[in-house]
C-alpha cells in the first residue's frame, strides 16, 4: 500500500518537477472525473463567499478547467493559476473574466485577500514551502481555503488500499492531518476550521452494493453541501478541509528558503 509521506522528486531549475507538467492534458481531467463542474465546487462556492466580502480579489491556486474560477467570478476578482497549458487555456475558455497568469511573480505580495486550492497541494514536492509562498501574497487577515486528502480520515480506513487518494500517481504529498495544520501554522495562519467533505466514494463494506450506501454514507456530506457550511469534523470523511487566516508575516529567511512553486491542477 502506498505511504503517506510526503515524496520529493528531482525539480528543474524553475523548481518545476522534472517532467511532469505534461500529464496534466485532458485525459487527467477526464479520467478523474474533473473535466466539468460539479456539485463539489458548488459547495466549496458557497463556503469561499462567506470568507470574504464580494469583490475581493481571490486567488486559486490550481485551476484545473476553471470552473470553480467560473463560480469564484460571479461574487469576487477573479485571479487563477495552474502549471498546466491545457489547464489554462480551458480555464480562459471557461471563465473569460478570470485573470489567468502564469507565474506567482506575477502576483504583488500582499494584494489577494483569499486563496483557494482544491485538491492542488497533494501534487506538489514540498506543500510546507508552498503555503509560505502563498503567505505572501495574502493582505494581513486574508483567508485560506484548501482541500486535500485525508489519510487519518475514515474514508481511508474503511477503503484501505482501495482508497481514491491512491489512484492518482501524481498524489506525491499525502500528508498526515497534523502535518497539514502545522504546516499552516507555521506559514503564519491560524487555523480556524479543519472539517471535511463527507463520505462519497463508496462501497465502503463487502456485498453491499455502492449505489446503496451512497445514500447512507452520504447524508452527512449532502446535509452540509445543502447548508454551505462545513460543520462536519476532520477525520470524518475523505479529505480535510482547512480555513485559515493570515496572521503573521513569514521572514526573510523563510521566504530565501522557498523556491520557485510548482502549481497543479485542481
């Protein structure tokens, strides 16, 4: 069975992984079923409007097609980024009064109030020196929003080696929970929810067919997409889900050690 530790593979002068960037076309997106919308961003949608006020500008980091930039652009200043050229382009395609830039530096330190990234940092080396990057572009009290999987989450020991997590090769950083948080931490945020998404990829027991405990597993995660909140707790689904506000200025020293960021898909 896989680890869960974070792996870190040889990177390009630019700090891009060395010949990775090109997986990232429309087979990935369509063979993960993240080619189109879908009720996850519509939820995810509603929890990022109440963090901020509408018009702020708001970052995602890792676009994927674009359309969770498409529903960020309905309510705020829409900025988005993503290592992969297909990804960009689609995103361009989907939400045309999207920003969409190429790299970080085109960002100015302190000027985003939000940055959202869904299910985008398990797809790079080093997440702890990611979210210090990120830092630096948040005003003092901007928001953080991400999603990522969840190792120490029921979902995991229910699936075992059969959990979604494993199935995509290019989830490189599968960290524990603790590590996430303190990581976020330690780039200068408070933390001030850790929830999950529910239980959505079943069958989670034998003989029982998965379109059957789809209704039963799941009504705790359809209670929270109908309400837009995330109430439930960490550890009680497939992925931890993390609002976090900027509190502290990374130093110098922190920001010298972080290096060029490599930015996935969503």
């Amino acid at each position: 069975m896989p680890g869960v530790t974070s792996s870190t593979p040889s990177t390009t002068g630019s700090g891009t992984p060395a010949g990775e960037g090109p997986d990232y076309e429309q087979g990935y997106y369509e063979s993960n079923h993240q080619s189109g919308d879908r009720i996850a961003l519509a939820f995810y949608a509603r929890v990022a409007r109440r963090l901020v006020s509408r018009g702020s500008t708001v970052l995602e980091f890792g676009s994927g097609t674009g359309h969770f930039s498409k529903r960020l652009a309905r309510t705020f200043e829409s900025v988005a980024i993503d290592v992969s050229p297909y990804a960009r382009d689609n995103t361009r395609a989907t939400s045309p009064s999207t920003r969409v830039i190429t790299s970080l530096d085109e960002v100015r330190q302190g000027s985003i109030d939000m940055i959202c990234s869904l299910h985008v940092l398990e797809h790079v080396p080093r997440p702890p020196e990611t979210l210090i990057r990120l830092a630096a572009l948040l005003r003092e009290g901007g928001r953080l929003f991400y999603v990522v999987p969840d190792p120490d989450g029921v979902g995991h020991r229910m699936r075992g080696e059969r959990w979604f997590a494993y199935r995509d090769p290019t989830h490189i950083s599968l960290l524990r929970r603790r590590r996430w948080l303190d990581a976020t931490r330690a780039a200068g945020f408070r933390i001030d929810r850790a929830g999950t998404d529910g239980l959505w990829d079943p069958p989670y027991l034998p003989r029982i067919p998965a379109r059957l405990q789809l209704p039963v597993f799941g009504l705790p995660a359809a209670v929270q997409v109908a309400a837009g909140r995330l109430l439930l707790p960490a550890g009680a689904g497939e992925c931890l889900c993390v609002i976090a506000t900027k509190t502290l200025r990374p130093s110098a020293a922190e920001l010298r050690r972080a290096p060029a960021v490599t930015e996935r898909p969503s």
